[in-house]
C-alpha cells in the first residue's frame, strides 16, 4: 500500500485512444515525491531526444502530490508539466484551486497525455469512468465560457482544466486555466494542451486516500492550522491576498515598471492592494484547505458591461500593471480579465505587451505593422489590442506570440537588449537592477525566469543590495530547493512564506501520511535532485551552458531615473555577477560551465541519468 | 432547543476544509466528498460562497418512510442505521443538499453537530449553535 497516493498513474494516448492505468512506482514516490517531481521524472525518462514541444512526441504530465487533498493548510496545489514550447526546456507550472484533491479522489496521481487527438476533445475522467470526448462544442471559445458550460454539462463536482484561444492558436506563453481564475501560467502548457487537440481535462472523484497514520496527522493538521491562523501577518495576508506586495516592491524600487526600464511606478497607489480592496473587490476565494483566501475574486465595469475576473494577483499588477504603466486598478482588472480569457499567461502577456510597446517607441514595429494603430504605454486599449491579435495569431501579434526572445531576433536593431527573458521564458514581478541575489535566482531558474523557484528579493532588501557574497549563492540554492519542495508535495509554499509556517511540520506530516520517516532535509535533497534533472534535460536538449546564466542586458545598465525611485540609476555590476554565478555552480556542485558534476549526480541517486 | 451547525457565508473562501476536517472527524477517511457541509458559488458571476449546513430542519425525518431519522433531546437529527433501508428519498429530500450519499457508504449521513470543522475554518466562517 502506498500511503498518501492514489497509487495509480492514468496514461491517455489521444492519438491512438489507448487509455491504461499503472501503479505509481513507489521508487518514484520516495525520489520525486509528487506533482512537480513526477513531471520531472517522468519527462526525463519517457521523452525521445529532440522531440517538437507541440508535435505529438511530447508529452503532458498532469501531477497531484502527495500532501495534495489532506488537511494541511494550502494542500490545493497541482502540477501541469511538459517540454516547454517557450524555451525547449522541461516547462512546469503550478496551479491551485481544487483539481489536485479531486484526482486524487479519482484514483490517480497523475495523468501522462500522449499523442495528438484527430479533433477537438476534452478527457473525461470520473473515478473509473476515462473517456475521450468530442469538444467541437467548446472549441474556440474562452476560458470562463468553457469553464461554465463543462461544469453545467457535467455538474459542478467536476474540477476542469480548460485552454482558451490562444491555447488552441499554439501561443508559446498561453497558459492553462482552473477554477475561472487560477492559472497554471507559465512555460506555454497552453499550447501543448492545444497542440494535442485537447481543450478540457474534467475530473470527479469520490475515492478515499489512504493515510498510514491517521491520529498522528490529524494532531499535526490542528496544530498547523492553529498557528498559520495565529500568525500576526494572518489577517493582513487574508484581506490583501499577494497585492499586498505592490507598496513594498514600489518603496524598495524592485516593481517592473516601462518594460523594467525601472524599478518604481509613480502611479502606484492606484493599483495596489488598497485600491483593489476598496473598489473592486467581491469576496475572497481560496484553493483547497487554504484558510487565507488570498484570492480575491473582483467586479469591475468597462464601457457599461460589467465584467468579472480572478485577481489581479500581485505579478499581474506588476506586469499588467506598472510594467506596460496602467494606472487604475480597473484597467488592471479589464486587462487581467481579456488575457485570462484568452488564456494568456498575464506574466509573459505583460511583458510582451511592453516590449512591443517600447519596439514601437523605437521604430522596429511600426504603424505598417500595426494596421495604424498606434501602440502606447498605459493604454488599455492597447493592451486589448495586443492581446487580441496575439491570441489569434493576426498580423504583428503572430510574430508576438512566440514569446520577446524569438521576436527579438525577427525585429532585431538593440531590441534583444530590451527583450525581457531568461531562457526563453519572461521575466516575472520583481525589477532585478539592484537584487544580485534575485538577479541570479531568476538567471538560474529551471524553467526560465520565474520567482516561483526562488523568492530571494526580500534577501537583497534585507542585506546589503550591492553585495555579491558566497551567502548570496547560498540563499538562492536553499530557495531552489526549498521552494519546489512544496510544488513536489503540492502545498502552496505561502503557508510558509506568508505565515510562517515551519517547513519541517511537512516532513513530519509525510511521514505519518506515507509511513516512511522523512526529514526537512531529506526532502530537500528530493527537491535538489529534480533540479539537476531540469539541468540535465536543459543540457542534452539545448546545450545549456554558462552562457545561459546571465539576466538581460538591460539591468546591467542604468534604470530610469524618476522621482520616488530609490533605485534610481541603480544597475548590476558584470563582474561580479559573473563571479557570483561561479560561486552558485561551485556551491551547487556543478563546473564552470553549469553542468552538474557525475559526483553530484551519484550523490542525488542520479545514476541512471549519467551519459 | 435546537442545536445547529451556523455558517456566516459572508466570510467563506470556498476553500472544503470544514468539508475534509468532517470526513476525517466522522469516518477517519481522508475525502472530503463524505463530508457533511457543502460551500458552493455560481462562477463566473460569483457574489460569494454559499455554505451549505444542516439546519435540522427535520424535513428529512418527515420524509423518511421507515422513521429511521429520530431527533435527539438536543433537537439533533440523526440517521439510525439499524432502521434505513437506503432508499435515499432523505437525500433528495434535503432543500440544503447535506444529506449525503457517498459509494462507499451504505446508509445516508448527515451532520450531528459535533463541532469538529469549527477549528478548521480559517475565516471563523462555522459555529455551534442553539436555537
């Protein structure tokens, strides 16, 4: 019996409809605990080399965790994993609400989708009950539409997966949606849904997870809910929900404003958390078992129609927001509402909706290209615009809808200087010109540039920002591993970041969920071992090396100075970031060039993976 | 008296705990399906989460044709095993959708107010009653 798993993997094949079910390896289960993990694992061990991101070799690794669906607070979370069409690399993308528990309860832990269906179709999974359905119906439609529809054809029990337009259109950075507001974002799992002719993944479970000892967890889930609830941050979190972050990123001058052509956005206030509490919040909405609610499920007007969207969360308003210099938390909403819609990542969408706009500043778009339209910062319409021609691949927006990197080779003049990337993927909320430790925490991300993995702005803030210290290298790589730990056990990690919940209680937790004796380190080590697999992935794949390591060329010159800036002609140092990242390689054990070293790869249990 | 189950809705977060912490108290089952609340909304038009308790209304007791749903001293509804013959007209009888019918389970189930969802509630959403 494997405790704390649904303990069986259900392996779709779209192409030929061949659909089994196996036993989760209970060797995997101890290496790569669960949802990111297995995505990890698992892609490493079944993909072909060289195998085209949207061409039907590719698989979807859909993954729950372990902790997913028990009474731990936060344990909504859920894994969507595959190639990466962004950046060629192994993409994941977390999500939460609710979908993770619910396969669980299905009976699996993970769903491996294979092949390419001949038409549109969405995979029907109701306990025992797998079937590939027919979606001409909802085909073409949004995201909260085919959300909408499914729940109402199917029942509301029924947890989905959806992709809008932009998914189907093959839109490198679109992104997944659950639960008509949560998003598994990143790394374009949009398009690898679309690219499988898969528009809709809905799952009902009523099957009960075993749990090896019961009275234990359950002692474990009072005291943890008792002191997240306890915690001083608890009500400010609760009521803020991430936007609470906009003012202090703005004080400290980290907030991606312009196309990160600066740290601080003058209009600032009128996007913050405040201002999305007081005019256009509804209510609260929280993932599976989370006692904050950070969500805030908003309503806002636009042209006389009443809309409603998720958010915006803080990288929305960091991106949509300040980054293409929306100055009302309405236009943040309307642009956080079209984008999800369509299903765009905002992170990417944002960045790509500045980048152009600072191209059109500059003269590499032009109204030629544009139709006449013209495209300016802070401008909703412009945003709309953008989006709208990205998501169905019309005119500019199709050269747009591969992402900043690829359309910065295509439009060239200084704008790869300018094309906000690391890897392929773009740069998320936190403006890095004066954060060498957030600078390489972004540089060396898994899957491209993602704070997800690495939250280490608050260590620059907090020690010194012009520092490129051996304890810089350090922070980032406990983050790396810390961080994804809780993507592998599918636990939001703000219970720990936000309320500050003791990571170790989860090693005690899966030890009396799973039987096996687990410690914090122990499942570090798990977490450091899916690292050095991405890297691997990333090294047969594309040659990743060194080179790779570095952040965009814009933060290593000068941000724009502006009054209220404190990082105001703030930039990185060359030097010594390239000295920092060879600390990080050595202290990862990896060489000069980034590669993970064969003592390394024997030491995580990696032997296999050795060439 | 009656003792009840209250939620103030107007707090919910929609986010099942009360709903898994019940099934854990009342089966040890680690499946909040067999919980014995229910928090819904209407998204995307959402106006807030419904929380769906048991109110011991009774209507399930009426509509019982075997009286297998005695109320307690404390005005507690409770299922009596030993008398159901799982007809279920008690499930679709509930106006609240809270008694419940699970595959696992022979016989319908329902709250009895034991109270052990309350701690569970980040947003102090739940309380035990009396009215």
């Amino acid at each position: 019996m494997l405790y704390g798993y649904a303990g069986r993997i259900l392996r779709v094949n779209l192409s030929t409809g061949v659909i089994s079910k196996e036993p989760t390896c209970p060797e995997m289960a101890r290496k790569f605990l669960g949802g990111h993990g297995f995505a990890v694992y698992i892609l490493s061990k079944e993909l072909k080399r060289g195998v085209d991101p949207l061409g039907p070799e590719n698989k979807l690794v859909l993954a729950s965790g372990p902790i997913s669906g028990t009474l731990t607070p936060c344990s909504g979370k859920f894994t969507v994993g595959a190639k990466s069409p962004a950046t060629g690399l192994i993409g994941t993308s977390n999500v939460g609400g609710h979908i993770g528990p619910e396969l669980k309860l299905a009976g699996y832990d993970a769903v491996i989708v294979e092949g390419r269906a001949p038409y549109p179709v969405y995979l029907y999974i109701e306990d025992e009950k797998v079937e590939v359905r027919p979606a001409f119906k909802y085909w073409g439609k949004e995201c909260s539409e085919v959300e909408r529809e499914l729940k109402e054809d199917l029942g509301e029990e029924f947890q989905c997966l959806v992709i809008g337009p932009a998914g189907e259109n093959l839109v490198k950075f679109s992104c997944v949606r659950h639960d008509f507001g949560r998003e598994a974002g990143r790394t374009g799992m949009g398009a690898v849904f679309g690219s499988k002719n898969l528009k809709a993944v809905a799952v009902r479970g009523t099957r009960t997870v075993p749990v090896y000892d019961k009275k234990r967890c359950m002692e474990l889930s009072r005291e943890m809910y008792a002191k997240v609830k306890a915690n001083e941050l608890f009500p400010e979190f609760s009521k803020y929900g991430t936007s609470m972050v906009t003012n202090w990123t703005n004080e400290v001058g980290v907030f991606p404003t312009k196309n990160f052509s600066r740290g601080y956005f003058e209009s600032y206030k009128e996007i913050n958390g405040d201002a999305l509490v007081s005019r256009i919040l509804v209510h609260n909405k929280g993932c599976f078992a989370c006692p904050m609610g950070c969500g805030k499920y908003s309503r806002f007007e636009f042209k006389g129609k009443t809309s409603y969207v998720e958010g915006p969360e803080y990288e929305t308003i960091a991106l949509c927001g300040g980054n293409v210099m929306l100055s009302s938390i309405e236009d943040v909403a309307r642009a956080n509402y079209i984008l999800d819609n369509l299903g765009l990542d905002t992170i990417s969408g944002g960045n790509v909706i500045a980048f152009a706009v600072e191209c059109f500043e500059k003269g590499l778009i032009t109204r030629h290209d544009t139709g006449g339209f013209e495209l300016r910062w802070g401008d909703i319409e412009t945003v709309e615009w953008l989006a709208r021609k990205i998501a169905y691949k019309e005119g500019i927006g199709a050269l747009l809808a591969e992402g900043v990197k690829k359309a910065a080779e295509v439009l060239g003049g200084d704008s790869e200087k300018f094309a906000m990337h690391v890897k392929g993927l773009e740069i998320s909320g936190y403006d890095s010109h004066w954060a060498p430790c957030m600078a390489l925490a972004y540089a060396t991300c898994d899957i491209g540039a993602h704070h997800n993995r690495a939250w280490a702005i608050t260590y620059d803030i907090q020690t010194d920002r012009d520092a490129y210290g051996e304890d810089k290298a350090e922070r980032v790589i406990f983050l790396q591993h810390a961080r994804p730990m809780f993507d592998m056990l599918s636990n939001c990690r703000l219970s720990w970041v936000e309320t500050g919940l003791d990571p170790r209680y989860f090693a005690e937790f899966m030890t009396a969920l799973t039987g096996v004796p687990y410690t914090y380190e122990e499942l570090l080590k798990c977490a450091e071992r899916a690292w050095n697999l991405t890297r691997l992935f990333g090294i047969k794949e594309l040659g990743l090396s060194r080179k790779d390591d570095y952040p965009p060329e814009r933060w290593f010159t000068p941000q724009e100075e502006v009054p209220g800036n404190v990082a105001s002609g703030k930039h990185l140092d060359r030097a010594k970031y390239d000295q920092l990242l060879s600390t990080y390689y050595r202290k990862r054990g990896w060489d000069e060039n980034g590669r993970p070293t064969p003592e390394k790869l024997r030491e995580l249990g990696l032997e296999e993976f050795i060439e | 008296m009656v003792k009840w189950l209250k939620a103030d809705s107007s707090k919910c977060v929609g986010c099942n705990a009360c709903r898994l912490a019940c099934a854990l108290a009342k089966f040890g089952d680690n499946n909040h399906k067999k919980g014995r609340l229910v928090p819904r909304a209407n998204f995307p038009e959402s106006k807030g989460y419904k929380v769906n308790t048991c109110t011991q209304c009774g209507i399930c007791a009426q509509k019982c044709p075997v009286g297998a749903i005695p109320q307690r001293e404390d005005g507690v509804y409770v299922v009596d095993e030993s008398k159901c013959i799982s007809c279920f007209i008690c499930v679709d009888a509930c106006p609240f959708g809270v008694m419940i019918r699970h595959p696992e389970h022979k016989h319908p189930f329902k709250c009895d107010v034991c109270g052990a969802c309350v701690p569970f509630c980040g947003q102090d959403v739940l309380s035990v009653n009396t009215r």
